[in-house]
C-alpha cells in the first residue's frame, strides 16, 4: 500500500473527532515520503496540525465552506471534467465497475469521483499505475491549488504533494482554462441554490459502459468541462 496516498486520503476527507486523533500519525506517514518536497512536506505538517488541533467545530466549518459550497473547489473530480453533462453519469457508473473489478467496495456514502475515495482506491494498486492516474489529473491538482493558496488555506500542500507524486507536468493551458472560471462565493446563498437546480446526475446500466482502467476514464481530465452558460433571468 501507498501509506502517503492514503494518508492524503484522510487529510482531504471531512474532519472527525476521529480524523483529529490520528492526524499526528497521519503527518508522521506524510512527513517520511521522500517524493515530496521538503517544503510541501513542511506545509502537510502545518496543514495536519491545523486540522488535528484545531477546534473541531471551526475545522468542519471551513472545510464544508471550501470544498462543499465551493464548486470550483469541488473534490468531485468529474465535476472538473464533465461538468452536469450526461457523460458524468456514464463515467460515474464505469468508474464503480473499475473500483469492483479491483476487489474495491467503497464504504462511503460519497460519489466514486470524490477525490479522497479515488485516492484510498489507487494506494492499493500498483505504483505506475497510481502515479499515471494522478498525471491525468495533474491540471486539476494544481488549479486547485492555486486557488487554495488564493483563499490563504493550508489545503493547498495536499494538492501540491498530490502534483509531485504525479510525477508529470501539468497542462499549463488547461489550467489556465480552469483558472479562467471565477471563484466561488461559498457565502452566495442565491449561487449555491442555483447549484442545487443543475441537472441531476444519474445512475444506471449503461449499455455503453465497460470495465476500463480508472486512468483510462480519466485521461479526457486534460479537457476541462465547458464553462456553463449563464441562467437567464
């Protein structure tokens, strides 16, 4: 196993009391990867003992404001690759084969394309295959964090770890695409209930689905999904 994707894994998953208990575990895994930085790996232990020590209450709080009623932010992968396009569904379904297929049976209620699921997923496969998947979506990774660094949170060294065990180079141009979306508000309640009315995305048989490798599903993530057009009033 991959103790470092499994350790990004749980810093990126919402925060127990549970989560705080082991976070000092957790940053000692991080803080030993020889992959990472030395200064990634100095900000993993800043943002471990933010997350650890910090009032669970408050670390909750800034964690759903980031990453649940910020779209831009989403940890939903494919929300970053299909948008709500009809295709998200179709990926969604192929990516739960992928994960069964694999002996892997998530126990979450979250979607297959949350981020820390995929990241538990790929530390149990093999290494060049976990390191190529992260490259697909390494654009993704570094948009995230830019952003992150924008908002001043320490969340952004998980998603800078998460570029340098990729290994690769990401697409400066599809970065620059998703960049070009405006942040969100997550303090925009009329935004956030227009979220809310998007279309829904689907589950199902898919007559069109296989079973591929979950890189091969990913490997579009290089064409970020469409900005969506604006609501008429």
């Amino acid at each position: 196993m991959d103790r470092t994707l499994k350790a990004l894994s749980l810093t990126l998953s919402y925060p127990t009391a549970e989560l705080q208990e082991a976070m000092a575990d957790i940053a000692a895994v991080m803080a030993s990867d020889h992959r990472l930085e030395a200064e990634t790996c100095e900000s993993l232990q800043k943002l471990a003992k933010e997350v650890g020590q910090g009032d669970l209450f408050d670390v909750q709080e800034s964690y759903v404001m980031l990453f649940d009623r910020s779209r831009t932010l989403s940890l939903n992968l494919f929300e970053h690759v299909h948008g709500e396009s009809r295709d998200r569904g179709g990926a969604m379904v192929s990516l739960i084969e992928t994960y069964r297929g694999a002996g892997f049976e998530p126990a979450t209620t979250e979607l297959p394309d949350h981020l820390p699921v995929l990241l538990e997923f790929l530390s149990t496969r093999p290494s060049l295959e976990a390191q190529e998947t992260l490259a697909d979506a390494a654009h993704i990774f570094d948009a995230l964090a830019t952003r992150l660094v924008r908002r001043e949170s320490r969340y952004a060294a998980a998603f800078a770890a998460l570029s340098q065990l990729a290994g690769a180079q990401a697409d400066a141009e599809a970065v620059a695409v998703m960049l070009a979306q405006p942040d969100d508000d997550p303090t925009d309640l009329n935004a956030l209930d227009a979220v809310w009315e998007e279309t829904e995305v689907t589950f199902g048989p898919d007559p069109n689905a296989g079973c591929p490798q979950v890189r091969d599903m990913l490997a579009t993530m290089d064409r970020p999904a469409p900005t969506p057009l604006s609501r008429s009033a």
